[in-house]
C-alpha cells in the first residue's frame, strides 16, 4: 500500500508506460534497420547482375564482331563493345601501325574510288581482340566494386543512424529508470512516514482501550464493594 503518495504511484506508472512505449519503439526500429538492410542486399545483387549481364553481353558482342558481324549502331548492348573498341583503333600502336602500312599499299586506289581502308576483321581481332577484353574484365571489376563500395555507404548510413536513435532512445530509457527510482525512493519514505503515523495512532488507540478499561475494572470493583 502507498495511502501516502497516489500521485506518486500514478506518475511512476506513467514512467514505466513511456519505458515500456520506448523499448517498443526501440525494437520496431530495429526491425525496420534489418528491413533496410535487406533491401540494400537485394539492390546489391540486381546491380551486381547488371555489371554482369553487361559485361557478358560486351563478351558476346566482340565474338560476334571478329566473326564477322556488324554490331555497332544495330545492337545497343553492344554500346560498350563499340566504345571500347573504338578506344583501341585510336590508341593501339600495333594496330595503327598495320592500319598505316594497308593504306600505302591501296594508296593509289584510295584516290580513284575513295574506299575507306580499314584492315579485315581477322586482322583487327589480332591486334585489339585481348586489350578490348581485358578492358571488359576491368571496367566489370571496376563496377563491381563500385556497386560495393555504393553498397556499403548506404549499409553503413543505415546502420549509423540506427545507432543514434537507439542511442537517443537508451538515454531516455536510462533517464527514465532514474525518475523512477527517485520516485519510487520519495514514496517508500513517504509511505514509511505514514506507517510511523499509522503507528503511533494505533498506538494511542491501544493506550485509550488499556485506560478506558482500566477504568472499567475500578468503576466494578468500586461498585462491588
């Protein structure tokens, strides 16, 4: 019993409510950052799926060139292959040296039918075939990384957030024990000064009985003789 202090006992229910609301809310955001996070991984893995369907499509592209096709400006999953193998017609010493020796040969038929000289297909697989691959393997080695280096950013934006609110909500939690225990603390002593009074009450009640019946006693043995 705390007769002393009910709005004492009211409010350290209310303190208790708002621990109990604030645990609650501590595990739904905890729930929510694992909802997160999961999202994250899914988004990790179609990201990842396109570096690599990508990548592949650069492969089969470059297969199907030095075999003979014509791919660039037909296929737009061959956008890559063609930049790359552009690059490498432009940059490629070997190549544009072979390239630099066809057209002094077909020098003199250049300028009557105004062919492009180009080198055939074979001949370009040779020169450009490993340097456009490797370039594939690097720029799908260079994405993947990307996407996890973008992967991990946002895990551990969702993660630090996370660890402020339930750094905020554990402080509020511990604030919250401490009222309550100094309340609790401000109740006992008070409840304890009410049994003291209830106490001496009584006591005073037992006094007045034993005298009243004391008085009792005299007025029959006062009666009797």
């Amino acid at each position: 019993r705390c007769d002393a202090a009910p709005d004492l006992l009211k409010e350290l229910a209310m303190d208790n409510q708002m621990i109990d609301e604030l645990q609650a809310q501590g595990e739904k955001n905890e729930e929510e950052r694992i909802l997160q996070l999961t999202e994250i991984e899914k988004l990790k893995i179609v990201q990842a799926e396109k570096v690599e369907k990508e990548a592949a499509a650069s492969q089969k592209c470059q297969v199907d060139y030095f075999n003979g096709s014509t791919v660039c400006k037909e296929r737009a999953e061959c956008d890559l292959f063609c930049k790359l193998l552009e690059n490498q017609k432009n940059q490629n010493p070997a190549y544009k040296k072979a390239l630099d020796e066809e057209k002094q040969k077909k020098k003199p038929k250049l300028y009557i039918s105004q062919t492009l000289i180009t080198l055939s297909r074979e001949e370009e697989k040779k020169f450009l075939e490993k340097s456009i691959m490797s370039s594939i393997e690097q720029r799908k080695t260079d994405s993947l990384k990307d996407v996890s280096t973008s992967i991990d950013m946002k895990k551990k934006e969702v993660n630090d957030a996370a660890k402020n609110s339930r750094d905020m909500l554990e402080q509020k939690v511990q604030q919250g024990l401490v009222t309550i225990q100094a309340r609790s603390n401000d109740a006992a002593e008070k409840e304890a000064g009410a049994q003291r009074e209830r106490d001496r009450r009584e006591k005073i009640r037992q006094a007045a009985e034993r005298k009243a019946a004391a008085a009792e006693r005299k007025a029959a043995q006062a009666a009797a003789q």
